[in-house]
C-alpha cells in the first residue's frame, strides 16, 4: 500500500491496485488508516541532535580504528 501512495508502482500494477480497491471496501479503509498515519507522521517535528553529538560520533569511531566517510 505505501508504494501505492507513493507513486512506486509501474502503470500495469497501478492499475491492479486501483482496481482492487474499487471492489475491496476492507483495503480502502486500511489505504486511508495508512493515508491518515503518513499525514501523522509527517507533521511531526523533528528534533534537533544534541549539541555536540557529531563530533562525539566521529570521535568514537577515530577511536576504534574504523574508516568512516563523513558526508
């Protein structure tokens, strides 16, 4: 269902889906439940890390020897 909402489905299986949902009443109500939870979820703040927290990661990583691509 979330590719559905997303647009990831090719045209064929778009079509399937859509058509299924045109006869099935149990996956309308759960493609809007799913609908509704995205909108939820995406109005949601993010929090900002913690001050410090970059520098404290690349420093732990320094200091376990591991490379480590910072972007």
């Amino acid at each position: 269902m979330s590719d559905y909402l997303e647009g990831a489905l090719g045209p064929g299986r778009g079509a399937q889906v859509r058509w299924h949902l045109g006869h099935c009443a149990r996956c309308r109500r759960d493609l809007e439940a799913l609908r509704r939870l995205l909108h939820l979820l995406a109005s949601i703040p993010a929090d900002a890390p913690p001050e410090g927290l970059r520098e404290r990661v690349l420093k732990a990583a320094s200091e376990l020897g591991t490379p480590l691509a910072v972007r």
